[in-house]
C-alpha cells in the first residue's frame, strides 16, 4: 500500500496494514442467506459489483453461467423517453430479483448540478440506483457514498445513463449523487433494492448486449493448466475458487474494471491468466479513494495479488490491464477465513459483474474527478494537458491566472501510477501549496492574489507512465461568513456536498476559529443526541495543505478522515447520546482553521 495512513473515511481498513478501525459504524450479525460464508456472527459473502456500464456478466462459482447480459433484459430504444428506459431498467432488475425501493422522481437541472437521495438501506441488501437524463442533458454522472463518507462506487463515462449497483454495510445514510455534466433538461432517477449478495446487470437496457469483441466462453488447454496449478496451491493455504475464470478482451494498454464490495473476516486472492495472444498481464486493486494496495506488473502473462484480508467492509476496484499483446485476460478469485483456526469457506458465491473491456483507464479516473469538481463549483478552464512521466521525474508547467480568482489544478495518472504530486509555487518560486497524498492523483488549490504566472511542477514520485493535467476555475464567490479566500472556497466545497445529502450547520454548536501549527493538535468535547447523524469539518486556511479530524467515543475511533485533504469531513451516525471528543491535527502547514459541526435527522430504515 502506499499510504502510511489507515483510511476508515473511506470505508476500509486492510490487516496487511496493520489497520483494524472496524466498530460502530458497520451492522453485525446480518445473515446473508444460504449462499453466505458459513462463520459465526452472520455471512460474509464476497460481492463483486458494476459501477456501470458495458456489457455486464454474472459469474456465481460452479453455475457456469457465461452469457454477456442478464436473462430477462428489456432493451429501450435508443432515443426512448426517459420514462421508458425506467420502465426497462424496472422489467430488467425484477427478472433478477430486484424491486423499486423508492418512486421514480424527476427534477429539472443544469450543468454542474448536484442532486443527492440520501436513504436508510435495509442492511445487508444491495441496491442499483439509476440515473436517466431527459433531452437537453447530454452527460450524467453517479457517485454513491456511504455513512462514513467514502465513495463506494462511481459511473462517469460520459454518457446520459449512470447507474451504481452496490450493498449496504455500514450503518447510516448511504447517498447516491447525480451531477450534470453537460446541458440542461430533467434528471429522472430511482432505486431499487435486491437480496444480500447479488449483483444487477443492467448495461444490456441501452446495448443489447452488444460487445465490440467478443470474449472465449471456454478457456484454451495451456491456460487451464496453469489455473488448475495455482488453485492445488492455494488450496493448500486455505482458499477455495469463489469465482471461476471468466474472460474478458483487452488490447495493449486496455483495461477492465471489477467494482468489488468485500465483507469483513475473510482473505482474498484475486488472479488474471492470460491466454492466446497475451504477452503481459497486469493487476490493480484499489480502494475507493483510488489508492493502489496491491499491484503485480511483473513481466508475466498471469498476475496474482495476494492475501487482501478485510476487516470492515469496503468497495476496492480489481482491475486487469494488458501491459503486452491483444486477446483473453481471464479473471477468477479465491477467498479463505482470515481465521486459521475457523473451517473452511463453504458455500460461497461471488458475483462479479464487469464492463466488456477496453478503453484508458485514465478515461474513467479523469471522469470521475473532473465530475466531482464540477458539482462543487469549479468549471474547466482549458482543454487537459496529456503528459508522460518515469519514476523520478518531474515537469514544468506555467500557467497563468487572473487576480482575485481561485482555481484547482488536477493530475490523473493511469494504472501504473503509484504515486503522483504536484507543487503549486508563485513566480517568486514561494510554496503556494502541495499535493501530499500517496497516490495516482493529485490536486492543489489557490485564489490568486494578483495576476500572474504560477509554476506547476508535476512529480512522479513512484511507477511511471501517463498523466492528465487540467485547470479549473471556481465559479463561486471568494468571500462571505467571516471567511475569504482559499478558506471560503474549501469550506463552501464541503458545504455545498453536506447540503446535498440534507446537512444542515447545527446552531447547537459554535463555529469555531483558531490557529494550528505543523504537528500540533486541537481537541473539543462534543455532546450529540441520539439517533442523529453528524458531520464533523475542519477547514485549513492559508498555509494549511493537510488536517486530520478524528472522532473517539471513550477511547474508540468511530469516524475519521485522514485522507490528505486541507478540509476534512468525518461521518458519524449516533445511536446514542453522549460525548464524544474531536481532536483536529496539522500534519502539513501553519496558519487558521475552522471546524464546523453539521446535523442530519436520522429516519427510520428504509427512508
């Protein structure tokens, strides 16, 4: 992993790290139905669910089940009004199981619109929600986040269906959100809820199952071999296949995505054999803030990743990539008590539900975050800049902006980058801010004092290959509340996203302003009620580029947010009243901070 920080904001926790920040945040004891794990304490089924689009397919283990869209699909037209692909979405998920778990809703909206439906899941089910664009509205996109705050699962792919099939582990509110990204009409969307463990396919509503190339159903001789081989071996450790080798056609430098929600208690290996035409194959898995945990880039036509043992249940994303050659990349996947002393894992499915293929994955990554700026308030102010990059080096870019203006400035690099940077400094070569954290992305923040030029440099800190680099302009104001500048900017960020969800600032609380040091730490008792659920904020003002805010309930963690932001946000659901005690710290800059308390009512399940 190459974090040095456990990341509970985003939902997950992993023992090769050494993090177990599991707790109050996750239900216990929810029985999963006769194809869960059998262990104490409820199943733990390994789900492997679509983000969306492409064709989709279900691999359960030992069904054979190896069509490229679902039984029962219902095609709409293309062009059909969005009423009508609904109703095909409706007929598609009930021939699988799935039911409306809310009404149909629609809304006008306009570029850069954020809409959010928040919802108390029933635990343990999984649900698909779906977003469909009326005319005028040329591109959607779809974020689902969960209690805690990470995102488990996104769709951004530029077109005007997003949909996000996933399951509720975590106790609270879960949120899809849908953003505009171009044009204006009606937003219609709805949710639908299925059993535990099962994983909707959907994209065949708009292709018809259509695939530009169409992947081997029965695998060649020389790859079985060495399948049968790793699976003797990893037998002898415990595991057992959960999914059996299904296929997927990639091109050099093309990549599948493999959206995975895993459950608590159990380890997972997770292997890609290539065959004919595969020269090198390639395999990620990363965590819903797009780190990399585990990677294999040997020289090598399988890839194996190892052990991933979870302790809180999460969305990671597996993906393939074919490094050299053209043809199948079969993907198949083992799981194994994270206990050795507990039986064997029996009775296990696992659904995995993949795209055809194909296609960047810069693409999807850019997407996603280019979408997320959007919907908070910034606008791209140029085409993006595509670059390359070796571990250890760095580039120059100048850019120049106008006076009293904030900006973003964003780098997304492709799979076999590990870690990107990036330093924003003035023309005096005075630090501005800095992207500190340990991944494939980096994004700095500025309001521009006077106009000028500013230097970008981009650092591939670690792995190397290609990048894209764009700037955005906050179209907002820059000052109101006793706050200005890159201070006003953040915190109207965080704001605008919590009211969304249906925050609201908790006048039980005082705004509070003071100064924080480089190391140092601040702590406030807070008393909350029952049946509430909270957002803790803290927001860095100049010269601040890094806090941590972490929530403790006598001594145990239960909310934190330490992903590498200047503005942290950690969610917490209270079930009962008490104090709890924030503690607010600078690991990166000197200079004021906020911290702001908001309240959302907690509701009944099923909301």
């Amino acid at each position: 992993m190459t974090s040095s920080r456990c990341s509970v904001f985003a939902g997950l926790a992993l023992l090769a790290v050494g993090c177990n920040l599991t707790s109050p945040r996750f239900y216990g004891g929810i029985d999963m139905g006769a194809g869960g794990v059998g262990v104490s304490g409820g199943g733990n089924n390994v789900v492997v669910t679509p983000a969306g689009g492409g064709a989709s397919t279900t691999l359960n283990a030992g069904t054979g089940n190896t069509g490229a869209t679902a039984p029962g699909t219902v095609s709409a037209p293309p062009g059909a009004p969005p009423a009508v692909q609904l109703d095909a979405v409706a007929q598609t998920l009930r021939a699988q199981g799935y039911a409306p778990a809310s009404q149909a809703l629609h809304a006008r909206r306009t570029a850069g619109g954020l809409t959010s439906y928040g919802f108390m899941p029933q635990p343990g089910n999984c649900y698909v929600a779906v977003a469909v664009a009326g005319p005028g509205i040329t591109s959607l996109a779809m974020t689902v986040s969960a209690p805690s705050g990470g995102n488990i699962g996104y769709y951004s792919r530029g077109d005007a269906h997003p949909w996000v099939s996933f399951c509720a582990y975590e106790y609270g509110y879960y949120f899809p959100r849908v953003m505009v990204g171009a044009g204006a009409g009606e937003v219609h969307y709805q949710l639908f809820q299925g059993a535990p463990s099962t994983s909707a396919m959907i994209a065949g509503v708009w292709s018809a199952g259509g695939s530009q190339r169409a992947a081997p159903t029965t695998i060649d001789a020389a790859t079985q071999r060495r399948v049968a081989a790793l699976t003797q071996q990893l037998q002898g450790q415990g595991y057992q296949m959960v999914v059996t080798p299904r296929a997927t056609m990639l091109g050099r430098g093309d990549v599948s995505s493999l959206p995975a929600a895993l459950r608590e208690g159990f380890c997972y290996t997770f292997a890609t054999f290539g065959g004919p035409g595969t020269r090198d194959g390639d395999l990620y898995l990363y965590d819903a803030q797009g780190t990399v945990l585990q990677r294999d880039e040997r020289a090598d036509v399988d890839a194996v990743l190892r052990d991933v043992c979870v302790t809180s249940a999460a969305q990671y994303t597996l993906r393939p990539r074919m490094a050299e050659g053209e043809g199948p990349i079969w993907v198949a996947a083992y799981a194994r008590s994270a206990q050795p002393s507990s039986a064997q894992v029996t009775q296990t499915s696992m659904s995995l539900a993949q795209s055809s293929g194909g296609g960047n994955d810069i693409d999807d990554a850019w997407n996603s975050q280019q979408s997320s700026l959007q919907s908070v308030g910034y606008q791209p102010e140029a085409a993006p800049l595509n670059r390359t990059l070796t571990e250890g080096q760095t580039a120059d870019e100048t850019v120049n902006l106008a006076a009293g203006q904030c900006y973003a400035i964003m780098a997304v690099g492709e799979s076999r980058v590990r870690d990107l940077d990036i330093d924003l400094n003035d023309a005096n070569n005075r630090p501005v801010d800095r992207d500190y954290a340990q991944d494939p992305k980096a994004i700095v923040r500025l309001c521009a004092p006077a106009a000028g030029q500013f230097r970008v440099t981009v650092r591939m800190a670690s792995g190397g290959g290609a990048y894209r680099l764009g700037l955005f302009r906050w179209s907002g104001g820059t000052s109101g509340a006793g706050l200005s500048g890159i201070a006003f900017v953040r915190n109207a960020e965080v704001t605008r996203v919590l009211q969304s969800d249906g925050y609201q600032g908790d006048a039980s609380f005082d705004i509070v302003r003071a100064q924080i040091r480089e190391g140092a730490n601040t702590q406030r008792n807070v008393s909350l009620r029952a049946n509430q659920c909270y957002a803790f904020v803290g927001v860095g003002g100049n010269g601040v580029s890094d806090l941590d805010l972490t929530v403790q309930k006598d001594g145990q963690t239960v909310a934190e947010d330490r992903t590498f932001t200047a503005f942290p946000t950690a969610r917490f659901c209270a079930r009962t009243a008490g104090s709890y005690r924030v503690t607010i710290a600078s690991r990166h800059g000197s200079g004021e901070f906020v911290f702001r308390v908001f309240r959302r009512e907690q509701a009944a399940a099923g909301e």
